[in-house]
C-alpha cells in the first residue's frame, strides 16, 4: 500500500546549516515515527517559505544517505499573515501495514496543525 506523511519545521535563521540540519531532523523524526526504512521510500517533496534563500533541504538530507531516494524541493505559496521560515515535508512510501501514517510538527511549526499537535510544545498528540 501507498501511504504519504507531512511534517512542519521553524527554521530560526535562514542558513544552509540551520536548514540542512532541520529537514534532517524533521525526515529523521518522520521515519523513526512511522517506522520507515529509507528503502521504503518513493519520494520527498520539500516546501520552503520564501524568506528561506541560502539552501535547499534535498541537499541537507542528500549529505547523510537518500542516495537512491527521489527528492524535489518547491517554494510555498507566498500567503499573507503565513508562519516565516518554515519547512514542509511530504514524505511517500510503501508499507505493508495497515496504519495511519503520523505526521510530525517540530517546534514552533505545531501552530500549523494544532488539531494533530501539542501547539505548545510540538508533541503529536495521536
């Protein structure tokens, strides 16, 4: 079966390191969650906001593996009053099991999705 996951991150400043090291941590934590082997993934898709200009993610993640693994990153619509500096990841995979998929919201990215976070704290509440 084909499943897709999201995930969220605030990027503090807008640095190649800061965002290599995020979208690391946010695809890191999205599989570790959902029990994902890297093997088991089709694709990432990487959405940035437009105050993110140093650096792409793909290239952070590429750093630490996901040589075989499909990865794009886009620009996110530029909407008025939207959260500054933020990563969104959509990751898809194959999987045997039958479960939903969690989605991850790291730090100040949980006001995203309050209805699947701790707003407070980032924590997934399923």
């Amino acid at each position: 079966m084909i499943r897709s996951v999201r995930g969220a991150a605030g990027v503090g400043r807008n640095s190649a390191e800061q965002i290599h090291s995020l979208a690391l941590q946010l695809v890191q934590e999205i599989l570790t969650r959902n029990h994902i082997g890297e093997s088991e993934i089709i694709s990432v898709l990487f959405s940035l906001t437009k105050d993110l200009t140093k650096s792409n993610p793909a290239t952070g993640i590429r750093s630490s593996g996901f040589a075989d693994t499909p990865l794009f990153c886009v620009q996110e619509a530029d909407i008025e009053g939207a959260l500054p500096r933020i990563i969104r990841v959509l990751v898809t995979y194959s999987t045997e099991e039958d479960r939903l998929p969690i989605p991850v919201y790291l730090g100040r990215a949980a006001v995203l999705r309050p209805d699947l976070t701790d707003a407070a704290g980032g924590e997934d509440q399923r």
